[in-house]
C-alpha cells in the first residue's frame, strides 16, 4: 500500500475533527437528547482513555518522576474567602456587550468594529466577531455600505478594533452583527464565578463559588504542604481537576468550554532567586513535554504578554501558542507572579504564609512560577495535529481514503488491537485470545475478530491504535509463534514474537 499524506485543508479540519470525536466516541455534547448545553461536553469510551493517557503522562513527568513537585488534590468548593481574597469575586470577570432586540450576548473584546472612511469622511460602522478572517469579513461589509449607498470617492482600508475602545458615540453608532443595526449595550463586567449554595439556606451568608481554576487550592494549602511534606524550596505543589467558567461565548468545541479540566503546578522559589530564570526553565519544560505527548514544533510557538496588560504583580506570562484549526491560540500560560497570592491569602486569613530562610534566619514569603493548562485543550491539539485523510492504494491498485489518528503510543487510548485473521478458526482464535489476557494486565488492548482485516486495520486508524497484531496461519503452523504487526503510521508488516510485542510496548508506552 502506498500513502501520499495529505491532510485536509484546515477550513474543513474542525469539522472532521468534530464529526470523528461524535463517531468514535471520542467526545459528545453534554445532555444531547436534551439538544445540548451550551459549553458543556461529555468524553466517551475512546475520549475518557486518551485524556486520562495525557493526565496520566502529566502527572507522571511533572510529579512523580521529579523529586521536586509534590501532588495535591483540594475541592472544588471552598470557602468564599478564598476567591475574594484571590481577586476573583472583584475582577474575574469578562466584558458583556447584550444586543438589545436579538438578545445575544457578546464578549467585548471578541467583537470588533471599524469606521467606513471615504476621501477621510467617516460614514458609518461595520461590526464583526472574531475569527480568521476579521478583518477581511469587515473590509468586505465596508464596501457593501459603499456600494448600497452609491457613495463616490476611495475607500480606505479598514482599521479594527475591538469594542472596549469604543467611545460612548461610536457605542450609539457601531451596528450589531445580529441586526445590522445600532442595537449594542455599552460593555459591562460579568463575573464568569459560577455560584451556588451551602448549606439549607440560600441567602447571603450561603454563597460559595464552584472554582475558576484550581490553582487556589495550591495555595491555600501551601502550609500545610510545607509542614508536612519534608519539602525545600524551590519545590511545587501540582494538582488536576475540573474547573468552571460561565464563558459568554464557549466556542470551538472543547477549546472554551464552561466545564473543563486544569492541570496546573505552582513553583515556589525563594525570593532572591533569578524569576527569569526558572520562568524560562518552565517554559521550555513545558513544551518539550508537549512534544513528548506528540505534538509537532511546528504547530508550538510562544507569546509574551505586554508588560503594560500585565497585572500589578506580574513579573511576566508567556503563553504556549497552538495551531489549531480556527487559529493560533493559548494552549498552556506560564506566569510569574511574585508573592501576590501567598501574600493575599496571608492577609485574608490572617494565617502567615511564609518560609523560614536558615541562611538570613529571615521568615520571607515565596515568590511562584506557574505553569497552568487545560487538558481539555491538550486534547483538541493532539487530534488537530494528529488526524489526517490520506489516498491508499491496495495490491489490487483500488485507491481509498484512509483516516487516521497518529497519536503518540504515550496517550493512544489503545495501544494494540489483537485481530486474530479468521473467527472460525478455533486455534486461531484460542492464541488470539491469551495474547488479549496478558496484554490487557498491563495495557489498554482491543480485541476485535469481526469483519474483513482490512477494515479491521480502518477501524483502529481512526481511533489512533499505533499497532494492530494479526494472529494468523503463520502463528500457528510455523515454529517461532510469532505474529504480524501493523503500523498504524506506515502501515508496514513484519513478524515479531510475543517478548519483541511486550518490548516495543515497554520502550514505547511510558
Ligand atoms: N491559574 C491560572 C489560570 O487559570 P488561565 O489562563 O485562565 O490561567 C489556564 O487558564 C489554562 O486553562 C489556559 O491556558 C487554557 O489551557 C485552560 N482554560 C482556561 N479557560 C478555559 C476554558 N473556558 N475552556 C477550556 N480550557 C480553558
């Protein structure tokens, strides 16, 4: 077989992506027999093993295989004092901009607007939300006004931005992208804190918050940690688990998402010590892990926040940019923030949050390196970067598409499919079979006799499986008990025994 690779072009991508995760059970919307809930996603059989693979691998390499990192997990309520001293009851909030006669709702910075300028006379607005292709959606809206009013002279290009700098005129004047139409609300906070109650009563006095990221955790339970963990500084305290947000636009599938998984580690280091330093450190640590799980350099770049958009605290973030299908997007932020959260919880709670330094025999409180990521995220750019449709020829010169998954063996769901070659075959079936046990003690397997072994080979393609053993006459009438398997990637064959299998997959799956 020959296999001219051939990915499709992106604008069909999340489309494909979506439809495989729907028919592979991979991902579904939450509640669909309902019709859906906007933001909210449900991982079925293949999805639920390939994110506890890249849970799993995470929390191998950032907990257990350093003797530096110490893992935690806290709930996901706690008590309101922690998000108000955090800063989040105040400020974690996004800006809302309502359409007063369709009633959407949009993010402020996620909707832009440009002047129409013609021999440098501003004659009106256009609107557009954020994708790709803003500016050209906004250039091509301008020259429809144009055109629609007959207006005569050059039109200039358009100049976006988006509506928090719109000036309260420009608000009164800027059209709705649902209307067309000066329909726009000027922007207000939302505070994206989903809250809910403890307790009997729901008053006041009951109201907690289900966390926006799980980071406080680590820091509440800073002391803790320190005074029974047998930990020195530098050290970091990791957890994983879910975090909500009420997002006014969960959008692109799982990548904005209401409910979503965090994995996230905060690195203490003492205050004198070079924060640049280890910020560079993490960055580099986190995307070569990134490329240890599969993901190719080529879709990996980095962003610096402007010093200026900083907060107060910050020392400096940089974000871990992917290509996904709909753009170059933040996959993992990696912030130095000082002391600003250990010192706020120290005053909140009156509990002081600091280390002693047996050089100075000065008490400090530690400065934090944080490197933050969702897994829902890891997971839409291992399939972006993994799927591919490919034209494959067979012996007989008939060509088909094939889709295939080149996910990494680390967080494949299945690592190997036992396909013995004929399921009427006692033998074949018997040694197929015991092969299934032994593996399935330690590895995810997939033990499939139904169906044309061509079609067997698809199956597993699209659903990432690195490798496919046939069990067949070879295997049983030959000496040597060996096996043939297939390469997802290549599709090549060769022989192997069941030690060279168990071989490939202790080198391979770790
Ligand atoms: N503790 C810092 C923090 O939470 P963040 O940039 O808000 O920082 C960290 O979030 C990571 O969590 C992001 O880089 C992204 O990967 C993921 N994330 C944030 N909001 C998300 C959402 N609504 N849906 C899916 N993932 C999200």
């Amino acid at each position: 077989m020959s296999s001219p690779a051939a990915a499709p072009e992106p604008a069909n991508l999340m489309e494909a992506l979506v439809s495989l995760a729907k028919r592979r059970g991979f991902v579904f919307q939450s509640s669909e027999i309902y019709g859906g809930l906007n933001g909210f996603f449900d991982y079925g059989p293949m999805g639920v093993e390939l994110k506890k693979n890249i849970r799993d691998c995470w929390w191998a390499d950032m907990v257990r295989r350093r003797d530096d990192v110490v893992g935690i997990e806290t709930s996901i309520i706690m008590h309101p004092k922690v998000w108000e001293a955090s800063g989040h009851v105040a400020g974690f909030s996004d800006p809302l901009v309502d359409c007063k006669v369709s009633k959407n709702r949009y993010r402020a910075d996620q909707l832009f607007f440009a002047p129409i300028v013609i021999d440098g006379v501003t004659h009106g607005y256009v609107s557009a939300l954020e994708s790709e292709k803003t500016t050209e959606e906004l250039q091509a809206a301008a020259e429809l006004f144009k055109r629609k009013k007959a207006i005569t002279g050059a039109l200039a290009p358009v100049q976006p931005k988006d509506f928090t700098e719109a000036t309260a005129d420009e608000i009164t004047k800027i059209p709705s992208p649902a209307t067309g139409n000066p329909d726009l609300t000027p922007p207000r906070a939302f505070n994206m804190m989903f809250q809910t109650n403890v307790g009997a009563m729901t008053d006041a006095s009951s109201v907690a918050y289900l966390r926006p990221e799980t980071a406080q955790g680590m820091f509440v339970d800073f002391k803790n940690v320190v005074d029974t963990g047998r930990v020195k500084l530098p050290f970091g305290i990791a957890q994983t688990g879910k975090s909500f947000r009420n997002e006014i636009t969960p959008r692109n599938f799982i990548f904005r998402s209401r409910e979503f998984e965090q994995m996230e580690m905060e690195f203490f280091i003492h205050e004198d010590d070079d924060w640049a330093k280890w910020h560079r450190y993490w960055i580099n640590w986190c995307k070569d892990w990134l490329k240890s799980i599969g993901l190719p350099d080529t879709h990996l770049s980095e962003y610096d926040h402007l010093k200026e958009k900083l907060a107060f605290y910050s020392k400096g973030t940089t974000d871990i940019m992917f290509k996904f299908p709909f753009g170059v997007q933040e996959l993992w932020g990696i912030a130095a923030r000082g002391n600003y959260d250990l010192g706020q919880h120290a005053a909140a709670s009156g509990v002081p949050q600091t280390i002693f330094d047996e050089a100075t025999k000065k008490k400090f409180v530690p400065h934090v390196i944080e490197p933050a990521v969702g897994l829902d995220r890891i997971f839409l750019a291992v399939l972006t970067a993994g799927y591919a449709e490919e034209p494959v020829t067979d012996e007989k010169g008939n060509t088909e598409t094939r889709t295939v998954l080149r996910l990494s063996p680390r967080i494949a769901p299945v690592k190997v499919a036992i396909l013995p070659l004929l399921k009427n075959k006692e033998q074949l079936v018997a040694r197929a079979q015991a092969l299934h046990k032994k593996l399935q003690r330690r590895y995810a397997v997939f033990y499939d006799e139904g169906g044309a072994i061509g079609k067997r080979y698809r199956r597993q393609d699209e659903i990432g499986t690195p490798w496919c053993v046939t069990i067949d006459f070879d295997t049983i009438e030959k000496e040597g008990d060996t096996f043939t398997l297939r390469e997802r990637d290549s599709m090549a064959q060769r022989r192997i025994t069941e030690a060279e299998l168990f071989a490939l997959l202790e080198e391979q799956v770790y």
